[in-house]
C-alpha cells in the first residue's frame, strides 16, 4: 500500500517511474505560427528596353500607374413605343390630372450599357468607344476613388468607333500616348477595364498581331487596323486601355473575335496614334477631319497577283480611282499597288486606310505604287469628303442628325408646291436615335411645323430645337398618306 501511494505521487509530481507508466499531466506540444514581411518573389522574366538591356518584366508598378486613369462608364437610354394620339394627347394635355387617364401608353423602359474609358487629361477629357455611348440620353462615369460623375458627350467618330467624353473633374490621373508605329507584335502589353462590371481588372498578354481589320464597324469610310492581343478583352473592357509595360497608352480595347461573345483568344485595340488624332480634330475642330484619297482598295495576294498580272504579292491594289479625287489629280492609275505611304510600308488595305486616316484634308502625302513592275511616287494633296482640299467646318445640321437619329434634306420648292405646304425637312433615313426610340415616324417624313412654328430649312430646324426646353412637337405630312400627323419627343 506504502508502495502504491509513492508510485502515485511520483506520477502526481512529474517523477520518473518505470517503463511502461504514461505521464499523466505532460504538457502538450505547441506549434508557433511564423510570419514574414516584404514580397520575397523576384521577376524570372526578362525582357529589352529600347536600348537593349535587360530589364525584369514587372507587372504590379504597370498595373498600379495605370488603373486609376481607366473609367468605368454607365450609358442610358430610354425608350418607349408611342402612337400618333397618345402623343397628340401628351403634347396638348401635359397634365398630371390625365396621368391615370392614359391606359394605352406605355412607360419608357431604360436601356443600360456598360463600358469602360481612358482619362486623357487632368480636366476631365474620357476616350471611349462610341458604342458605349451611342444614342445614351445619360452618360455616367465612376472613378476608381469611388466618385461619380454625370457627363457630356463632346464629340464621336463612328468610323474609328472612338469618342470623346468629359467629366467636371480636376487634377486626374490621366495616361500618356504611346506611338503605336513602333509596338512590336509580341510585346507585352496590360488590357485595363472593367469587363462584367468588375471594376479594375487588369489582364496581361502580347501583341499579336496589327493592322487588323475584322469588319466590326459597319459605318461608310470606316477605317480598321486594330492592334490584336492575347490579353483578356470581354464585354465592359469596350473603350479601356491597352498599355505597354510602361504604363503608355497604345490603344484602346475596342472588340472580341469569338464565337460565344466572351474571350476565346484575341482581342482588338485601336491604335494610338490613330485615336490621336481623333481626339485632337474633336476637341479643336469639334468634328474629325478625314483626309481621302479617293480609290477603293483591295488587299493584294499571290492569287490577286497572277490574275492582275502583278509584279508584286502583297500591297494594297488600286481597284477603281474615283473621278476628280486627290488620287486622280495626282496620277495614280487602277491596278497600281500601293507600297509605302510616306515613307511607312504598307503590306494591305488596313495599313494604307490606317496611316491616310491620321491624315487631314490639304495635307500632302507621299505614295509610292508598283505599276507594271516599277516603283514610281507620287505626291497626293488629301481631299475632304467633298472633294475639296480645305478642312471642313464644324456642321450643326450634322449634330443635329445625329441628335435625332436620322438624315435630313430641305425638300425643293417644287415638291413643296406639289404638296401643297411652304417647305420642310424630310427625313430621308432613320437610325438609332431619339425619333425612332421614342417615336413610330417612319421614313419620308416631311416636317413642317415644330412646336407649331413653319420650318423649311436646316438651319430653321436647328433653331427651333435650340429654343426648344423640355418636349419637342414635330409636325408634318407624308407624301403617300393623307393628313397632318404629330410626333413627340424630349430632349
């Protein structure tokens, strides 16, 4: 017994006992959790600066410079379906007494489009894509700091699909303009946005491919040489930047080729210095100057080659020169091949639309084409859309189409005699706008009236809807219906 109680307390006081007896109060183990500070990774990639030395490939400095000048851009719209008596019914009983009398009109459903823009300047000046913000009744903007803003459209180019918006912002973060002649395909470059409403998001990839042309942009006198990457683009990156590892803009994220509408591989941009000069002939010209050289042209390949008889496989051919065009007056023959445009060579269509693109009517260019087998060069002054070799002013009959949605024309005093009326506008064609968003007008409208004064010019239109606040009464007839019919929209 004597015995049994030393061995207990020799148990009960940590005491060795023999083999074969547990330790009954041994304290368990305890692992300690260690924590380090600083980023211990170092860049395994290595790339060449412009002067050939080795520098690491470092996306993180890239990525932080550059977010903070990329937008996220809300677009809304708002469209309704009307007939012709309810809107002679709100017209002339804008009243909230009728609010509830009105079964059969129906509420203006807003349309909501995201996308993304590249603050240019520290005033506030956005470049986007102008299908982000087409036919938009309001454009919002929100910046990274979580602020947001109402814009204003300044101007939009359809043919590039690019436009410039503004924000009353000051002292922002803007990104620099890269020449984007001198990207090389397979650089890196960073794709900026906010694809899915996720805001901020940053992808890497190289340059592909340039001088791209994928016939996304369904407009007259479009021009197409996208620069391609591999860096994830998805709905929402529209408008975003593309970047180089310096954090310059050398173009802006504009369209996916894929066959399910989100990223499967390739991305587009449009060039820098293409939308360069966009922005430049918006904010001083108020509308984009466009040089043309007056030819239509067709990609040049072996098989183009041998049934033309060419002397060379690549180039962008000559297949019609138009009559009195800057190409004409200068010398230049169908079936010549365009190989350089001042001085830059030019291997296709897109890379000659590209380069006369950044060009301005009355500038001068240098073109050097293959006839027959020789080189010969030609100095071309660019003409305007007119045929004429001076800059073409600012049009406010184009706003205003633009405005509306539509192509407009003063009708001559012959048809207004035939009609029976003093003049009027007809609308010769209608786009997405605000009279077929918010009206059931169809083309060949004529219009006489608006807000019941006599209109029979451009520029009487354009004043009237200048004086105009609030709702607009457009007034008019057809020449294949009987009648005065109305149509009512807002501003």
């Amino acid at each position: 017994m004597k015995d049994f109680k030393k061995l207990l307390l020799a148990a009960l006081l940590g005491g060795g006992v023999s083999a074969g007896i547990v330790k009954v109060f041994e304290k368990p183990a305890v692992t300690k959790i260690e924590t380090v500070d600083g980023n211990y990774a170092r860049s395994a990639i290595y790339t060449k600066d412009a002067e050939g030395n080795l520098i690491p490939i470092d996306f993180t400095a890239t990525a932080e410079k550059v977010t903070g000048a990329v937008v996220h851009i809300k677009s809304t719209s708002v469209s309704s379906t009307s007939n012709r008596e309810m809107e002679m019914f709100e017209f002339f009983f804008n009243d909230p007494f009728f609010d509830n009398q009105r079964p059969f009109q129906r509420k203006p459903m807003p349309r909501v489009g995201t996308g993304s823009g590249v603050i240019i300047d520290e005033k506030g000046h956005i470049v986007t894509n102008n299908h982000v913000i087409k036919d938009a009744d309001e454009v919002e903007v929100s910046l990274t700091d979580g602020r947001t803003f109402k814009a204003t459209v300044v101007g939009t180019d359809p043919t590039t699909d690019l436009a410039v918006i503004k924000i009353k912002a000051e002292n922002l973060p803007y990104l620099k303009f890269y020449n984007s002649d001198n990207v090389k395909v397979g650089e890196w470059v960073l794709a900026v946005g906010n694809p899915f409403n996720l805001n901020s998001t940053v992808t890497a990839g190289i340059v592909s491919a340039k001088a791209r042309n994928i016939n996304i942009v369904r407009e007259n006198f479009a021009i197409e040489a996208f620069i391609q990457t591999d860096a994830a683009i998805n709905p929402g990156n529209s408008g975003g930047a593309l970047v180089n590892l310096n954090g310059d803009l050398i173009g802006i994220n504009t369209a996916i080729a894929s066959p399910t509408g989100a990223y499967s591989g390739y991305g587009f941009a449009v060039p820098s210095n293409l939308v360069a000069k966009v922005v430049e002939d918006i904010l001083q010209y108020g509308v984009v100057q466009r040089g043309f050289l007056g030819v239509q042209l067709q990609n040049v390949d072996g098989k183009i080659a041998k049934e033309k008889d060419l002397a060379v496989t690549n180039g962008a051919l000559v297949a019609k020169v138009m009559d009195n065009s800057a190409a004409e007056k200068a010398g230049i023959k169908e079936n010549d091949v365009i190989l350089e445009v001042d001085g830059k060579k030019t291997n296709n269509v897109s890379e000659v639309q590209e380069i006369i693109g950044r060009k301005r009517p009355g500038d001068e260019v240098k073109v050097k084409v293959n006839r027959e087998g020789k080189e010969r060069e030609f100095k071309v002054v660019l003409r305007n859309q007119e045929g004429k070799a001076e800059k073409v002013a600012k049009s406010d009959s184009k706003d205003l189409q633009s405005l509306l949605g539509a192509k407009l024309e003063a009708i001559d005093e012959k048809t207004a005699k035939k009609l029976g009326i003093q003049g009027g506008i007809k609308v010769t064609e209608l786009g997405n706008g605000k009279l077929r968003r918010n009206t059931n007008m169809r083309e060949g409208f004529i219009i006489t009236k608006v807000d019941k004064k006599p209109v029979k010019t451009l520029k009487d239109l354009e004043k009237a809807l200048e004086k105009a606040e609030g709702g607009v009464m457009l007034e008019g007839i057809y020449e294949d219906i009987d009648g005065t019919f109305f149509y009512a929209f807002g501003l």
